[in-house]
C-alpha cells in the first residue's frame, strides 16, 4: 500500500506512466510536458508567441506567423485553430513536440496558428474544455473587424478562411467545435472553412481490427473516460463517439471541407475512418477526403517529426487548407 492510500487518498484511476488520480482530486502526471519558449525558428523563420485568451481562467494560445516571402511583403494568411492531444488530460500546447509540428504546419501552408493551451480534465472535466475551444474560435472571430487584441490577427488573417484542427483528444475537441460552429453565429461573418482531424480520438463500436497492443490502448481510454467526464452515459457519449444514434446529426458540421488523417496502425482508425463514412452519410453538403499513413500509430508525427510519413502527412494538410 502506497504512502497516499496509507494516508486516506485512495486512488480512483492509475494508468501506469501516465496519469495517476486520487479521490481527493490530487492528479498526478508521468508524461512531463518538454516546454518549448515561443521564439523564431530558426528553419522555418517562423516567429510565435504566447497570448492570453481567457486570462481568468488560464486558457491562453501560443501563436505562430509565417515568414514573409524573401524581399516580399506579408499578405494575408489563413488562421488555423489548432488542438494539442493528450487523451482530454494530459499535453500541453508549448510542448516541444506540439510546438516544432505547429512550426511546420505554419510554414508548409502558410497560416497563422493559433494553438490553444485549454484546461485539462480531470481537475476541470468535460465538457470545460469544448468551451475554452468555443471561447477561442469566438476569440479569433472578434480580429475581423480589424479591433481584436492580437496585432498578427488584425494585419495578417484571412478570415475568409477559417480552419479548425486537431490531433487526438485535440481532433475530438475540433469535431465538437465545427458542429457547434453550425448552430452558432461567430459574428463579423466569419465562418469556418473546413476542419482538419489527425488520428481522431473517437470510442465506442467495434474495435476489432486493433492488435492486441491497439486493444490495450482501447481498454486505456475505455477505463479513463468517466474519470475525465463524470457521469458520461458511456463510449456512447455523443461527447466521445460522435456517430452514436444519440449523438447530433454530423450534417450539422459547420464547415464546407473536412480532412481525416489517420495511422495504418492506429488503435482508433477505423473510428476515424467510420467518421468520413457516416459524414457522407448524414446528408451534410460539404467534402470530405481521408488519407492514411501505411504502417504508422497514433502520434506518429510528434515522435518522428522528420520521417517520410510525417512530411507526406503535412503535404496532404498543407495541400488541402490551400484549395
């Protein structure tokens, strides 16, 4: 018995070098975030910054803006509101890895992103972070009319283009924000272009394509899901399996285009590959492509962020915010 279980704070929810919960509501975190300081790339001549968003709430975004071309001047860009990962609990959005892929992403496609550090569950459970994801978008949204905070938004956003992504719990996070972005007016007539998901991290069906390590993972998330959302009805939550019967129609998303990235050996592809069929399905009038990275997991672009895969992942991103 551990020191903490001795003293009375039994433990609800261990996931062995990941996350440890107690009933007290003391978290513990074993996959530390490698803080990366904004700054300016020193290969991409990307420049970022950290903004606040939420201050009182301790929502903020890191920011990034392309290089101007060579000897040119600086139009204006898409905005790309971006999700980090991390299962709803876990990551940071100025983690090293987050931060160079942002830095990539910023500079193959020649957008602004606005990278959004939300809070974290379980200390603030869902559906708290879906609203930091809506309070950002509504954030970007008042730079239109040329008055937000934010002078990289005002002097250099196309808000005629619009796109929302994510990876992960961060994909999740953006499904739930375009479909709110259909019933919701954002103002100053912006609207959201398109959605990006990469590895969307969806539960419920079946998972039985998964190897036995994919399963593993599964049972992971299965088992975390109440503790990050107390009193879910289950993986059939229209919160975690957007394709449930009781889940709202995904011809509601609000958005023209939709991209699903997705890892050949991924534990969740066929969810995310489920997710294009019934949007094609539902009735919604919009586009919907789906690539898929041959022989790769989930993640694989933060670990690898210089293989192949990762830099053929980026050119599809990259192609398709350009059409």
């Amino acid at each position: 018995m551990s020191d903490a279980d001795a003293g009375g704070d039994e433990v609800i929810h261990d996931a062995p070098n990941f996350i440890r919960v107690y009933k007290s509501g003391r978290v513990e975190r074993f996959l530390p975030v490698d803080f990366a300081p904004p700054s300016i790339d020193p290969t991409t001549g990307v420049s970022s910054k950290d903004v606040p968003i939420l201050p009182g709430a301790g929502v903020s975004a890191r920011i990034y803006l392309p290089a101007a071309p060579a000897g040119g001047h600086q139009s204006k860009v898409p905005v790309l509101l971006f999700f980090h990962g991390g299962g709803f609990c876990l990551g940071s959005a100025f983690d090293e890895a987050v931060h160079g892929h942002a830095n990539q992403l910023s500079a193959q496609a020649s957008v602004i992103v606005v990278s959004v550090e939300y809070r974290l569950a379980p200390e603030h459970p869902v559906p708290a972070l879906y609203e930091d994801a809506w309070a950002a978008l509504q954030w970007v949204a008042a730079h239109a009319a040329g008055q937000g905070p934010e002078p990289w938004l005002t002097a250099h956003a196309d808000f005629g283009r619009v796109h929302v992504g994510g990876e992960s719990a961060g994909a999740n996070i953006a499904h739930h924000t375009a479909m709110r972005a259909g019933v919701e007016e954002l103002g100053h007539g912006v609207k959201v272009n398109s959605l990006v998901l990469i590895h969307p991290y969806f539960l419920g069906g079946d998972s039985s394509e998964s190897d036995e390590m994919g399963m593993a993972l599964l049972r992971e998330l299965v088992r975390l899901w109440p503790v990050v959302c107390p009193g879910t009805s289950g993986c059939d939550d229209p919160w975690i399996n957007p394709m449930s019967d009781g889940a709202p129609s995904l011809a509601g998303l609000g958005c023209a285009r939709a991209l699903v990235c997705v890892g050949g050996k991924d534990a969740m592809r066929g969810r995310g590959r489920l997710y294009c069929e019934k949007l094609m399905g539902s009735g919604w009038h919009g586009e919907v492509e789906v690539w898929e990275a041959d022989g790769q997991g989930h993640g694989f672009h933060l670990f690898c962020p210089t293989s192949t895969q990762t830099k053929a992942q980026v050119r599809v991103i990259t192609d398709f915010m350009s059409r």
